[in-house]
C-alpha cells in the first residue's frame, strides 16, 4: 500500500505544476483534444471504428467533435503517408495508444501493396552516476570503479519497415534494425504473416474470421501493454518518456498466437520456442512457452476509453530465455552504473534490471490504461517467478509502474507527463533483497505528426545490493533530449 501510494504522489507532483496551466486551454470549447487520429488525419474520422481502440463493427466510434477539424490539424494531416496495408499500425503520432492492431480499420483492399517506411532516433544525455561498492580488483583492475561519463550525443538507432498486401486481410510485415546500441550492423529483428480474413471463399471460414486474428512467424511476444508504449530502437514515437521500464519485457520468438474479438471483448493464446532464435538442437534443455492475454477495451465517449488487460506467459525449460533481455537495441541511459572496461555495445542495457530467469519462467502482468480527453494513465503491475539453469529453486522479481500524461493542443501535439517505476527481488538466492526505484518527468511536441522532439528528467536509486555488488549504493540522474523522426 505505501508503494502505491507513493506511486501516485510522485506521479501526481510531476504534473501538479503545470496541470493548472494547461488544463485551461484544453478546455476550451475550441480546442478540447479528442483522438489523435481522429484529430491530425481526416481518413481516421471516415473509418468503421478507431483505429486505437481495437474495437470491431459492433463497436463503431462516436464521431469526432466538429469544432477539432481546423485548418491546423488538416495541415498536419497533409504532412502523412497515407495507410495503404490493412490492419497496420501507424509509426508516426497515430499509432500512439494504439495497441493490437485494429481488426476493422476502414482501409479498402485494393489488390497487392507494397509498403516501406523508416523510423530514427537521437538522444544528447546529459547524465550522472556514483555508487558506494567496495573496490573488487582484477589483476590491476577495479571492477567496481565506475565509468567517468560526460554529456553528449549518443549513437543514433534506426529501423526499417517493411509490410506487404498479400491478400484481402492478409498481410507479411519485416522489421529490421538498420543501426541499434547493442548490433552496429543491419539485422532483422522479425518476421511474421497477419491474418484477418479468411483466404478462400468459404462462408463458415469467413464468418470466422470477422472475429479471429491469426499471426504467425519470428515476432514481438504479445505479453502485457508495455511493449506496445516503450521505445523500439529507432523508433520512439509511442513512448513519451525517454527511458523503458526497468524491468523491460519484451522479446521476439518464433510461433503463433491466436486472437478472438468481440465488441470490446478480446482473448489471446499463443505458443512459441520459448527463445530468440528457433533451435533443435539439445532438446532436453528446451520445452514451449506458452502465452495468454485477456482484455477488456472499449471507448466509453467521445471523451472517454476504458481498457484492462491481464497476461500471462510461461516456460517450463529454457536453454535461454529472454522474456526481461530481449531487447537487442539496448538501453537509453548509455554507460550508467557500468565499469571502466564496459563498452556501449557490450553493456547494452544500463540501467535496466534483467533477473536472470533464463530457464524457467512464469510472468503475470495487469496493464489498466484509461484516457479522459487529453488525460492517460497506464500501469503496469508485474510479478515474474523462476531460475537460470545452475539454480535449484526459484526466485521472484516484482514490477510496479504508473505513468500519467497530459496532452493537449489543436491535435494533442504536446504533452507532459510523469512516471513511477520500481523493481524489487533477488538476482540470486543468496542475495538480500534487492529494489530500484525510477523517477522519471518528461515534456514533448509533435512538430509534426512524424517528427517529435522529447525532454526527461529521471532519477534512478539502487537499494539492497551487496557491498560487492557495482551496484551498491548507486543512483543516476540528470536530462535527456531526444528527436524521433518516422514514417
């Protein structure tokens, strides 16, 4: 209960001094904010329903409030590529709260399509650590003295999109990783094939199918709503902090996951290799992971949207599972709580906490997310339990967040916002208990739908750790700019 309490007060004080300030304008009669899709591109308003509720035909959308179509948001929507793909997410501001991608979306099937687009991402850190670990030497080496950092630019990241129309409701998307923290080179990140409408003309199949979605192929793992709102590598438009959560579940696996949707309704179970990279070799060391997901989402008004949504995820065997360290494109904080001999390439993922349950792992995670005009509030409620390999019992690691955000303008192009986050368990049995806690506060403008600019404040305290441990006594803290360009 004191967590969650100061999970609010925190976030609450973020924006407590400029919430007065803003929320006059915004509710003004003239610039009330309303969907950003509705409000910066004229399709969204001709659509069936929203495109960033994930509703069907028996749930169509209110209608966009009149007085947001001015000339300034239909300036803007001149500056978007038009969406040719069906059943696709933006990659620039229309796909932010957008989560599983839109069932009914309105975009007509015209024959084949191909699609390309691009998304790039710079941060200048202005960042600072210290810790109060005893001094471990290597040789000559102290491998708990900490990395001297100054503030600069960071290396640039960028992603590559691919996606294809192969038929009606049936698309192929590819992701590859241009240039990410983590991998210089370009590398794939996945592959998979989307299907929403059946592919022969079989009535029992297409009726089906008005309610089914199939994906299958190497993809990003539909565990919990957090992977739909973090920063992937090159592209950061989703995310309106600078920093992901500590404890950073994503991952791509090879497999397939099968989504019913109903009105507001929808039920996921998918199964994978339960790894990054799809093996068959020493087989007594790997079994499935399964996945599941229950959600309940549904715009209430124009003013209104309501969505839960609880996941699980689970293995029983793993030669190495990467559900907490699958992201190959590395953390933002460069070079935090890292060694004199780290590299950034390396120590990819400074900052982060990854526990290490790299053999067997079962995830829960409820994700609430409400909207009220420009007004969002998502959490994220975690608990993650297992082993690597060498250990004989389990271990339980626990995630806490909240981030409220506030956006506001003609069509939402600029927000502030706030988030707590905090982490707590043992990296081995051994250990005391462990606990990170993240400060983080952040402003943001669209400067155009495609082009966004970003500023964060974080401060990030580490607890518990062992004397022993670089980590003992460590905090970090400081600024971050950060431009994102996608289309």
């Amino acid at each position: 209960m004191r967590t969650i309490t100061r999970l609010a007060v925190t976030t609450a004080a973020v924006l407590g001094s400029v919430t007065p300030a803003i929320a006059q304008q915004a509710d003004s009669p003239t610039v009330r904010p309303t969907t950003i899709a509705m409000a910066i591109a004229s399709d969204s308003s001709s659509r069936t329903t929203r495109a960033d509720s994930g509703g069907s035909k028996a749930d169509p959308a209110p209608p966009p409030p009149a007085q947001v179509m001015n000339p300034a948001a239909a300036s803007r929507a001149a500056t978007l590529q038009p969406i040719t793909i069906q059943h696709i997410r933006a990659l620039d501001q229309r796909g932010i709260n957008v989560f599983e991608t839109p069932k009914f979306d309105g975009v007509p099937y015209n024959g084949f399509v191909l699609s390309w687009g691009a998304a790039f991402t710079s941060q200048f850190q202005g960042l600072d650590h210290s810790n109060r670990a005893t001094p471990n030497l290597v040789g000559t080496v102290n491998q708990n003295q900490l990395i001297r950092i100054g503030h600069g630019f960071n290396n640039e990241s960028a992603n590559l999109y691919l996606n294809a129309q192969m038929a009606k409701g049936i698309r192929v998307a590819l992701t590859s990783y241009l240039s990410s923290r983590h991998h210089n080179e370009t590398w794939v990140k996945d592959g998979y094939l989307l299907v929403d409408d059946s592919p022969i003309n079989w009535q029992p199949l297409i009726d089906l199918m008005q309610i089914v979605t199939v994906k299958a192929g190497h993809f990003e793992i539909n565990y919990g709503d957090a992977h739909f709102r973090r920063s992937d590598n090159g592209n950061a438009m989703y995310n309106p902090f600078v920093g992901n959560l500590i404890m950073d579940a994503f991952t791509t696996e090879v497999g397939g996951e099968v989504y019913a949707r109903l009105g507001s309704v929808m039920a996921m179970g998918g199964v994978t290799g339960g790894e990054v990279r799809g093996q068959v070799t020493v087989p007594q060391k790997r079994s499935p992971s399964f996945l599941g997901k229950l959600g309940y989402d549904r715009q209430v008004s124009s003013d209104l949207r309501v969505r839960l949504t609880g996941s699980m995820y689970t293995t029983s065997h793993s030669a190495n599972n990467t559900l907490y360290s699958g992201d190959r494109g590395g953390s933002r904080y460069f070079d935090v709580l890292e060694n004199t001999t780290s590299s950034e390439a390396t120590n990819a993922w400074s900052g982060e906490i990854q526990p290490g349950l790299s053999d067997k792992i079962t995830a829960t995670v409820i994700n609430p997310f409400v909207k009220f005009r420009g007004l969002e509030f998502f959490g994220n409620i975690e608990t993650a339990k297992g082993r690597k390999i060498t250990e004989t019992a389990d271990r339980t690691w626990n995630q806490l967040a909240g981030d409220l955000v506030y956006r506001f303008g003609p069509a939402e192009q600029l927000y502030v916002g706030g988030r707590y986050n905090t982490v707590n368990g043992k990296l081995a049995a051994t250990d005391p208990k462990e606990t990170v806690d993240r400060v983080q506060g952040s402003a943001g403008w669209f400067i155009t739908p495609g082009v966004l600019l970003k500023a964060e404040y974080v401060n990030q305290k580490y607890d518990g750790f062992l004397p022993t441990d670089i980590r003992s006594g460590g905090k970090f803290g400081g600024y971050m700019f950060e431009g994102v360009v996608a289309f």
